[in-house]
C-alpha cells in the first residue's frame, strides 16, 4: 500500500490535487477539511489510503494521520462508501466526527448528506470503541500535543491563572487551531480569561 507521497503540487481543487513525485503525476481525491489544510507550497506531503476495486484503483490523500485513520474506520462500516467517508470529512472536521461517534451523536452524523438515521446508527454502533483508539492519534503526533498544552498551561499559572480555568480556555484554542504553538495559544488563552 501506498502510505505517503511527497512532492510537488501541480493542481489543487476543492475535492483532488495532483502532487508531482519524481516525474510521476498523482491524483488524490481529498476531503474540504484537507483542501483547507494544504498549503500553498510546491512541496507537500500527504497521508494516503489506496482504494482497489474491480475496476479502478483509487488514491485518497490526507492532510494527517488521524484523518486517514477515521476515514478508513469509516469505509469499514457496512453501507458506507469511500465517497460518503469523504463526504463526512468534508462536511466535518475529523475532531467532530470521532467526537460526534464517541459521545453516540446521532443527529450529528445523521445531518450529513447522504447518512440515514439507520446508517448513522451503524456508524456509532460499529465504531464507537474503536474510535476511542483514534483519540491517541493527533493532528500531528500526541506527544507534541501534549507537550505545547503542558507548557501553555505552566505559563499561564506562572502567569497567577487557576490550572482548572486556563485549561478550559487553552483546550478550546487547541481544537480551533491543532497546529498553533506554545505562543499563539499562550495569547489566545489570554484574550478569553
């Protein structure tokens, strides 16, 4: 399977890209929260999950790990395609939809095109523990997650902030900006205490 292309971006749509990988040209189809996620560089690196059916071999790119991971649990629900997989990914973030699985959301998922009460419920009934394992896995890794909140909240006690309110505030930051540094959360947090 192929895990990840780097290369050069050729193309950039709302639903593909094509990534140049050494003179090859590759067309992923992707997910609105991925086109979001893509920066306007010639070089980028996506996560890649290869679809093969009987006729057709199909690339889906990823901005991040744990998107791959929810679509992938997602197409192994019975009635769910890699076009509606995508089609949640697109209309969620993949922080609200393993949310919207793990707290058993049904009108959430339900309020997607093309996902039925029935359909949703599979989703939840099926996933619902696996989902959980998917928490672990950050927008980039847990660990620098872990480590750019932990130094946030020191600063912001350091600061005179109660522990228990600083990190209410810095949990919000983080699910509104996954990739934002010690810094802009820091300043973030400050603005909302």
């Amino acid at each position: 399977m192929i895990t990840h292309i780097r290369g050069k971006l050729v193309e950039k749509n709302p639903t593909d890209v094509v990534i140049d990988c050494n003179g090859v040209g590759y067309t992923l189809n992707i997910s609105l929260h991925t086109y979001s996620q893509i920066p306007n560089e010639e070089a980028i690196k996506l996560y890649t999950y290869l679809q093969v059916k009987e006729d057709s071999h199909t690339l889906y790119g990823f901005s991040t790990l744990a998107e791959r991971e929810i679509f992938k649990l997602l197409i192994s629900v019975s009635g769910v395609g890699a076009s509606i997989a995508r089609t949640m990914l697109s209309s969620l973030t993949p922080v609200q939809v393993r949310e919207g699985i793990a707290t058993s959301n049904v009108v959430l998922i339900q309020s997607i095109k093309g996902i039925g009460a029935k359909t949703a419920q599979r989703v939840i009934l099926d996933l619902k523990d696996k989902i959980l394992k998917v928490y672990d896995i950050d927008e980039n890794s847990a660990a620098k997650s872990n480590t750019v909140k932990d130094e946030a909240l020191s600063a912001l006690e350091v600061l005179g902030f109660v522990r228990k309110q600083a990190e209410r505030v810095v949990d919000k930051v983080i699910a509104l900006q996954p990739e934002a540094n010690v810094e802009t959360i820091i300043k973030q947090a400050l603005k909302n205490l």
